[in-house]
C-alpha cells in the first residue's frame, strides 16, 4: 500500500513538472478534526451514553458479586446438584454480562459513525472549499503519513481550513 502511494505522489510530482506548475498543499486532518467543537460535543454524548449503560452493567456484576459470595459461604453443605444448579447460574450471569458488554460497544460504535459523518462531511467541505479558493491542485494528508517529503515552499492548509471552520489557530 505504502509503494502505491509513494509511486502516486512520485507520478503527480512528475506530472506537474511535464505539465505544468501544480499547486500542493498538505494538512494534518486528524488534528483539526479534533479542534472542531462538534468533536468534543460528540465526546459529551458518548460519556453520558456510557454512563446510562453502566448503572446496567453495575447491577450484573453486583448480582454476580452476590451470587458468588453466597456459593462460597454455601458450598462445603451444599449437594453435588445443588453445587451444578448454582455455577449454571453464574455462568448465566456472565454470559449475560458479556452479551450486554458486547452489545453496548456496537451500539456506541454505530452512535459514534452516526455522530461523525456529518463531522466529517463538514471538514471535508472546508478542505474542498480551501483548495478552490486557493487555487490548489492537490492537498495531502499529513496525518495519513502518506507524504514523504515536503519542500519548505509547500503551504500548508491547515490554518486555511481552521479559518474556515472557525476554528482558533493551532499553538
């Protein structure tokens, strides 16, 4: 992968050098992104989602907990059967436990896809915006580490795309 993309960026290169100047400018995305106010207020939603879960979570481990404690205080009187009855339903607790566990992460998974899209569609659109208005023909992503070399004439969108956005200039 990382020999295709040094050959596509050598062929660009070459290319704009045959052709003509081409403008490159490149961009630390993934920092940005994580400037952009809708990123923490995503953040925000996904802790209080946690926490809603977690009372959940809580109440089998401490069920489990219980159970557990009354198994050891009980098992040197307890039968053979009685013994087979009480670890099914603690291996029921765990799996219940792991089932919910399981879920919850899917759950907050696709939440959070649903919460970036439009983040990301919003950062997107900048960097799009940035590079027409300023006549760029490529912007690469440093963040990707897909650049290798970058002459000290190369300009850098980043604070291009933070104006867009609103975004205060990176320290």
């Amino acid at each position: 992968m990382k020999k295709i993309l040094t050959t596509l960026v050598a062929v660009l290169m070459f290319t704009a050098m045959t052709y003509g100047e081409e403008k490159f400018a490149y961009i630390n995305a993934q920092a940005v992104l994580m400037d952009m106010p809708e990123v923490a207020e995503m953040q925000k939603t996904l802790e209080a989602e946690q926490t809603k879960y977690k009372g959940e979570m809580d109440l089998i481990q401490k069920e489990y907990e219980d159970k557990m404690m009354a198994y050891k205080e009980q098992e040197a009187t307890m039968s053979d059967a009685m013994k087979k009855t009480r670890e099914s339903e603690l291996a029921d607790i765990e799996q219940r436990y792991q089932t919910f566990v399981q879920s919850v992460r899917q759950e907050l998974q696709k939440k959070q896809e649903e919460i970036m899209a439009p983040i990301f569609d919003k950062l997107h659109k900048a960097i799009e915006d940035v590079g027409a208005e300023k006549g760029f023909t490529y912007i690469l992503d440093e963040s990707t580490q897909v650049i290798l070399y970058h002459a000290p004439s190369a300009v850098d969108a980043e604070p291009l795309v933070r104006a867009k956005l609103g975004l205060a200039k990176k320290q």
